[in-house]
C-alpha cells in the first residue's frame, strides 16, 4: 500500500478582516469601528468611575461611543463600576436624552451631553425622587413600567412613573 499525502494550502488573505486599532481591542468594540473616526485615534479616557448604573455618551469620542456602566458585586461585598463599551453605526451617534443611536441631524449636541449624566442615571437606574428620597424599584416593578424586557435594562429605558 502507498500513503497518500495531501497537501493542503490555506490562505491567510482569502477572508478580509478589517483592521482594528489598540484602542478598538481596548474598549472591546467590533471590527470596522475606526473608520467611524476617518484615521483620528479613539479617546479611552473614558471611566466609569464615580458614575451610577446608565448609558453615557462620549463625548470625546463625538458621541459615536457610548458607554454601560452598571455596578458589579464582589466576593468580599464590595463592588465596582464594569464599563461595556459599544459604537453607533456609521452616520449615528448616541442621543444622551433619548439614550439611542439616532441619525446625527436628529440628535442633541453632543457636547451638551455630559449636562445629562445625572438625569439619564436617575432613570437607568430605576431610581425615582420621592419626598426628597431615593426609591429603588424592584426588577419586577421595573418590568412593569418598561417597554420589553429586558430591553429596558440593558438598551433603553422607558419612562418611569
């Protein structure tokens, strides 16, 4: 009996991946996200530090990103801010008072989004004032007021009464 040897060529270049930057791999945002910047480099700076559970708006990044922060619980008891970075599409940035990606002509100014932060919190966070004190609404309460869930938690929330 003979041994059949087949050779097998693979090539590296039969499927285009787009390149992505350092800053793209660092802030875990999908293949394809800087040509949203036309060659400009991504701002990382953005923290999550010192900022409640919602979406934010970068605004150093034009609002073409934007930013989930949501408190993560530790072993110990103690806890920290996750930030989940994720880029509009093209031609979109994020809407710091509708909290979605809308097209550029129909959003508020990007730089006055950071004026919102607190408001946006307040709500993602199914807080709501009450006689001068902070009410947390269950998850299930918060199923009741919000579109579908979990699309009220995790995209955007509905209005809470």
């Amino acid at each position: 009996g003979h041994k059949v040897i087949k050779v097998v060529h693979v090539s590296k270049q039969a499927e285009y991946i787009p390149h992505r930057s350092a800053e793209a791999i660092y802030l875990r945002l999908s293949s394809g996200v800087d040509a949203l910047f036309q060659g400009s480099k991504i701002d990382v700076s953005f923290s999550c530090h010192g900022k409640k559970y919602g979406y934010y708006a970068d605004v150093r990044n034009l609002c073409k990103i934007y930013h989930v922060c949501r408190e993560v619980s530790l072993p110990d008891g103690t806890y920290w801010m996750q930030r989940s970075s994720f880029s509009c599409p093209l031609g979109s940035v994020f809407d710091q008072q509708k909290l979605i990606c809308v097209g550029e002509k129909d959003a508020m100014d990007c730089s006055q989004s950071e004026l919102f932060y607190e408001h946006t919190a307040k709500t993602f966070s199914g807080h709501h004032e009450k006689k001068g004190s902070l009410q947390l609404i269950t998850k299930e309460a918060a199923v009741k007021t919000c579109c579908v869930y979990p699309t009220c938690a995790y995209v955007f929330p509905c209005a809470l009464k």
